[in-house]
C-alpha cells in the first residue's frame, strides 16, 4: 500500500514530488503511462495521484493521454481513490469543459464561440463556419487540451483565423474571448487544500502571450485582491481539484479565470525564485491526506 505517481515525461518535479512524499515516511512509487500499466499493483489502500498534464500530446506522450480515461475507470470500479480526485483529470485535459463548469457556477471566464477538429473537410468547414458568425475580434484560438502556450494563437481578423488553421494540427481547437492583459501580467494562483498559497505575476511577451518559456518574468504578488484570491479557491472547489493552479487575467475592475491545471508544475530553479516549494507543500497536503485514509481504513 502506498502512492502511486503517475507520470508522463521525465519533469524535475515528478522526482521531487516523489522524494518530498517519502520524505513524509510515506511509500511512493512511481508508474509511467508510457510504459505498461502494472494493473495488478494498484490495490485497496492505495492513493493514485496524476502527473499527466494535458500538454503531453505535444511532447510525444500521447499514449498516457489516451490510457488515463481507462485507468481511471479501472479505479473507479475499484474504489481506488485519487488526488485530485478522477474528474479533475478531464477538467485539466478540456479547457472547455472546465470553462463551461465554471461558467455555470457564475465565474468570470471568457465566452467560448465554440471548438472544432481541425481536420481538412466538411466537418471541419462546418463546426468553423458556425463559430466564424459568434466570434468577434479579437479572439484567442488554442487546443482544447493542450499548455505552455503551444498552438496557441491571438487573433485580429477572419483571414488571421483562417491562415492560422492552416498552421495547426489536427486536434480539438477552442476559441475564445480575447482578454487584454492591460496590466501587462497575468496572474498566476498556486491553491493547495483550499487555500492559496502561492501567488505571481507572469508579464506577458511581445507576442501578447505569458509563459515561463517564452521569457515572462515573474514577481510577487501580495496584494493580489481578495475577491480574485476567493474566486481561485470556489473555482478549485467546485472542479473539487485539491491542489492546482489558475491562471486570471485581470482587466481594469473585471477579472477572468482563463485557464485551470490539476496539475500543476514547477522547475528547480522557480522554486529558488519564489522560495516557495511548490513540490514540498504539494507532497505535505498529499502525505496528511494518505494518512488520514490509511486511519480511517
């Protein structure tokens, strides 16, 4: 009995996770989706945690995308529990699901004028065709699962849209509302056990973007308003994601939350430039977690 980590690629910060939850006297193994599922090793007193992220498709790490809907059925049958729990998974896999969820509950998020598979052909012609009548500009298109800013495009003007799509694989596209950053900053919410417990400013780039990296640079944010800081902690509370982050755009007195991670990442030399260890509080909340499983059970 023990955590089992899921993982996809070789990030720092799968290991680190890892060496903080042992370092809890919590045994903590690790199983790649890229390799073969060891079924027979997940059993009752287990606690699965998931460090697939949603940009996996475009580091060659397809393959643990399209396993995890499986796994988690498979745990789900058995009662296996996971953090965060199974549908935090698909919320970081569809911005669009997350999005409209929030939506629902009353966030401020941007209006999605709708998603299409970008695949030469009709279907493509026709899902793009009724977008094009809702869509205003500027807008944001970007893959409905996907991260670090990767095919992701702001765009001016139906012949900018149109060029774009040549340019794009053949994926689930969303397209958004575009949010100006007037700040000239996103802002950036780490939220562990409903709280939050790290928050950044990331600037945005030339090309009207934010990510580590493209070249943002971070700052403190302290006085980060309190109504942001309590919409981050409802929006993580009603996906039921125990520790992620949210990325917010704040523009003039309004606010929108533009994207949601139940994963969340961070690489060493972040943790030197916030001192904050995003993986050593993660692992805190998790091993607290197991333990309090391991006395109920």
């Amino acid at each position: 009995m023990s955590v089992k980590l899921l993982y996809e690629s070789e990030e720092w910060s799968t290991y680190a996770l890892r060496d903080r939850i042992q370092e809890h006297k919590v045994p903590c193994h690790l199983v790649c989706m890229e390799g073969e599922i060891p079924w027979e090793q997940f059993s009752d007193g287990d606690l699965v945690v998931s460090r697939v992220f949603a940009s996996a498709q475009f580091r060659g790490h397809e393959r643990s995308l399209r396993r995890m809907p499986g796994l988690i059925a498979y745990l789900r049958e058995r009662q296996i529990p996971m953090l965060n729990p199974y549908q935090a998974h698909f919320y970081e896999v569809s911005k669009e699901l997350s999005t409209r969820v929030l939506s629902e509950h009353g966030l401020p998020t941007p209006k999605v004028y709708g998603t299409f598979q970008n695949r030469e052909g009709s279907g493509r012609e026709d899902a793009f065709g009724a977008i094009l009548g809702k869509i205003k500009y500027p807008c944001i298109i970007k893959p409905d699962c996907g991260g670090r800013t990767t095919y992701t495009h702001i765009i001016h003007s139906e012949k900018e849209l149109k060029e774009a799509l040549q340019k794009l694989p053949d994926i689930e596209m969303i397209v958004e509302e575009y949010i100006e950053p007037v700040h000239g900053f996103l802002t950036r919410i780490e939220v562990i056990g409903g709280e939050c417990r790290l928050i950044v400013k990331r600037s945005v780039t030339e090309n009207g973007l934010s990510a580590y990296h493209l070249g943002s640079k971070y700052q403190g944010y302290p006085d980060c308003p309190r109504q942001i800081q309590e919409a981050a902690i409802e929006a993580m509370r009603i996906l039921d994601i125990r520790f992620g982050s949210l990325d917010i755009i704040e523009n003039g007195s309004r606010f929108s939350i533009i994207d949601v991670n139940a994963v969340s990442n961070a690489s060493e030399d972040n943790t030197e430039m916030f001192r904050f260890d995003l993986m050593k509080e993660t692992a805190g909340y998790i091993a607290r977690q197991y333990a309090g499983m391991r006395a109920v059970g």
